[in-house]
C-alpha cells in the first residue's frame, strides 16, 4: 500500500500540504506566516529556532496547536547583514561557525567544515529547546536542505526522525540538489513526499511567481505533495535581511504572501482530486 | 582643574555628547543611527552586542572608525516578543536568565537573581567579541543602567573601564535612578557626566518630546553633558519589538530620529557656549 492508501484514501489519491517556511526568521517573516494560516491557505508551517524571532512564532505556536509546526532544522545562515549561530555554545560546535561566529552561508561550506557530531548536537539542541519551552512539533524538516551537504547529517536527519518519533520532509528531488544519492537515501517505508512544489529564480524573475501559484495545482501528482512557501512582508525589516540576495528575497516572499493570505486563491486547492493533509495525519505512518 | 579645564577649555564651558543608544537591536535602529549620525547631529552612539543586528552595525562601525562608538553593556532585554540572552554559554552564566533562557526584562529580577561572577563574565565576553571583530570601543555604557541593580555590579562595570582604559558613563542621576548611592560611587577623578538630558514619559506622552529637544541647549550646564537619544524607524519591525511598551517605543523612537536627523536642527548646538565632544577626546583624561 501507498501513503495514500495507508491513509485510506484511494491508490491514485492526490494529497497536499501547504507549507510555509522560515517561522521566526523575523517579525516579518511571523506576521506574514500567522496570516497565510488565519487566512486557511497554508496548512503546516515549520519555526527555525536559532533565530532572533524564534520566541514569538513559539508563542503562537504554542497558544495555536490545532496549526502543524514543525522544526526547521537550522545548519546555515545565507544572510549578509543578518547572522545568527548555534543554539549550543559555540565552544561545544565549533566546527558549525564562521571566525566570527555564525552559522556558514552555504552548504558547500557546512560540508567542508561541518563534524557530525557537532551537527548532531546541534540540531538535538535546536529540538530540546523547542520541546523545553512546551511545543510539540508535527514535524522536522530543514533549512536550505542543509543535511544534504553529507551523507553523515542525512543519517543524523534520519535518525532524529526516528528518536522523537517525528515524520521528516524526505524527497528525491531535494536530496539530489544537495549532490546526495537519492536512491540511496529513501527506504521503501519512509514517508516520502513525492513532489516538493516550489518556486524559482526564473520564475520570480520572469514576475511570473503569482501565476505559477495560481497554476500550482496542475503539477500536483498522486502520493504526497508539499508546496513550499516564505511568506514574509517586503518591509524595511526584509529588505535588511535579504539585501543583495534577490532569490527568496523580501519581493519574492511578498508574492508568497499576496498570494496565501487571500482567500480567493483557495478555490483551486478545493477540488475532490486534492486531498489537503497535514503532518499530524502522517504520523500515523511511522 | 575640572573636566572642562583638563582638556584646554575655561573653567565654566559646557561640553556636549550627543549620544545614540542600542545600536544593534534592530534593523530599523541600525538605518537610523547611521542616519543621524551622518546628519552631523549625534557624535556618539554605542552598540548592543547580544543583539540579533549587533553583526550588521558593527561591519558599520568597523568601516567608519571616525564616528566615536561605545559598547552598550547590556544585561536586560526589555520587550514582550523580541528576545536575547547572553554571549556567553547560557550554562556558564546560568544567574543572568530567565527560564526560557534570555535576560530578565528588569534591573529589579536581574538584582535578585544574578550572580556578580557572572555578569562580570557576560560584560567581558561582549567587550571580546566587539574586540574580536576589530571594533576600537571609545568608551562604556550601560543598557537599562543595570549594572546600578547591585553595589557588585557597579564595581564590575568600573574595573572593565580600568581594564580596557576606556571612559564610563557615570552620573549621579543614573546611578540614584537605580538605588545605588550615588556619593559613593563617585570618585573625584572620575570623568563624570554632569548632567544627563533624557526625555521621559511625561514628556512623551504630552507630544512635547521634540520641542523637548529642541530647547534642550537650555538645560546644558557647565562640565560635561550626555543628550541621550534612542533613534529608530517606527516600522512594523519597532512596534513588534516595542508592542506594550510605549516607554521607549516605536512612536518615541521615530521623534528621536525625526530630531536628530534634520540638520536644521543643528543650529541650537552651535553657539559658542557649547562644545561638542566625543569620548575618543575624554579618553585622555583617563
């Protein structure tokens, strides 16, 4: 049986989850994500918790648990102007940081510096204080897919999974962009999801990243599907953060708002061949 | 001699900083730091290093070594949602957190429960991470003046300026403001602040704080003088940091910047009474 039949629906059955990404990245970033939620658009939403914001989206979360949250497991920081590091002292993950502290930029980085067992700690640590201030996540997925970067943090990746007994975000497609082996690392009973629906640099240079959204779910394919969203307001706050990084930049993340916190746009996803599902339904899966 | 005389000028002259704070802990206080300080109207400001935009003020302050720059030993966080703690490893300075983690919100549970060893610890490991990245600190102050929450903390602050040879802000009305006797923690060869010019709430919430500013030349009295400014954009990012809490909230802010950066507002300050003065200066009284 399939996921979808594991779940009882039929074997061709078409199921989606609408996910916003990068929770507590900011207070943009919070403001916008609780608003595509309140709005219905967006189903699950994940919180990054070495993040400066990470106290607020962890408040809602909190107060909110009929809304999935899960971690986004968090080993890179892309930002120019806007550094954050390891919840675990730095003296106990050294290998994690910059000379000045922070997280690298990139996963070519993390790769080259990067020892497991400090990846290991660290994001342990990043789930124990999500769990010690009283949340419960739905489930784990990662930031810039960073344990990608090596086979070594996929297996800690999977093996969080299975410590907290928690669904993580496992697709071919993302782990053959990080130069992983993607047949190597899905096992047949992994909660795989099949299609990971996202934007890109063309499209959003294109101005065409509202219609794609609009289209999205003509790509949607039998078995499980996520489409993945930063939903954020372009402010002055965002444009601070994502200067000189256009790709998932401030006017990207806008798009994703626009088109998430409008009701109107729910229509499409709101037909008998889409099935939206959450996170919580696929722990029953494990 | 009094300050005025040790560094050349007439016995009753009036010496001037104009002085921003809490560089550091936002985006938006960044932008308008930088702002006032390039109007010409602030000659100071000093920097916040346990905050989430400490890195992007200090690349700032690293390539513009020509405006004087303090390190604003912080040991209290304030706000609701917007959340820091230490430097230093929560599990070496386990007294100066609440128990999610961050700094008290006031001098009062800081007094009650931090231990002298270390917030001695904390205020050294921000000096060294400012150090680290190359930062030259002209001078000391305090967030929140804490460390006037215990006699202990007082004397910690005093020996870091010994320390690093660098000048503090000590003034009787500060230090009363926070309990401490003010007679004994003031020696004779210390480069006191005279008076400090600060607005307060009355002053706020009467609308009347930039026509305070605007006659605050009228308050300036013979020796040295601090105007203490807390400059920032009153964006969605300042009122989410500052929500509940109007006392040195966005709307404040905005006037501070509002003030400080239009040159025509600088008129005031040029008289001949008045000297304006930098720390960098007052370092050789030390």
């Amino acid at each position: 049986m399939n996921i979808a039949q594991r779940l009882g629906y039929s074997e061709n059955s078409k199921l989606l989850i609408i996910h916003a990404d990068d929770a507590g990245l900011s207070h943009s970033h919070n403001r916008a994500t609780i608003k595509c939620l309140q709005a219905g658009l967006v189903n699950s939403y994940s919180i990054m918790v070495p993040c400066p914001w990470y106290y607020e989206i962890a408040l809602f979360a909190k107060s909110n648990p009929n809304f999935d949250c899960g971690i986004h497991l968090t080993l890179t920081c892309e930002w120019k102007n806007y550094r954050f590091g390891p919840v675990t002292p730095i003296s106990e993950v050294p290998s994690l940081i910059d000379k000045d502290g922070y997280f690298y930029k990139t996963r070519a980085e993390l790769k080259a510096n990067a020892k497991p067992e400090h990846v290991a700690k660290e994001l342990n640590a990043q789930i124990q204080k999500a769990l010690l201030f009283g949340l419960k996540p739905t489930h784990l997925d990662v930031h810039m897919y960073s344990v990608g970067a090596h086979q070594a943090f996929f297996e800690i990746y999977r093996a969080l999974g299975a410590t907290y007994n928690l669904p993580l975000m496992i697709n071919e497609q993302l782990i053959e962009m990080t130069g992983l082996d993607a047949k190597k690392n899905i096992k047949h009973d992994d909660v795989v999801t099949q299609k990971v629906l996202i934007g890109n640099f063309d499209i959003f240079t294109n101005g065409t990243l509202y219609d794609y959204y609009s289209k999205a779910v003509e790509q949607v394919v039998p078995g499980l599907n996520v489409l993945l969203i930063h939903p954020a307001y372009n402010d002055s706050e965002m444009q601070g953060i994502t200067v000189n990084h256009p790709n998932f930049g401030g006017e990207w993340r806008q798009v994703d708002l626009d088109f998430f916190s409008d009701p109107k746009n729910m229509s499409q996803f709101e037909n008998e061949d889409i099935h939206l599902v959450t996170w919580k339904e696929l722990k029953v899966l494990l």
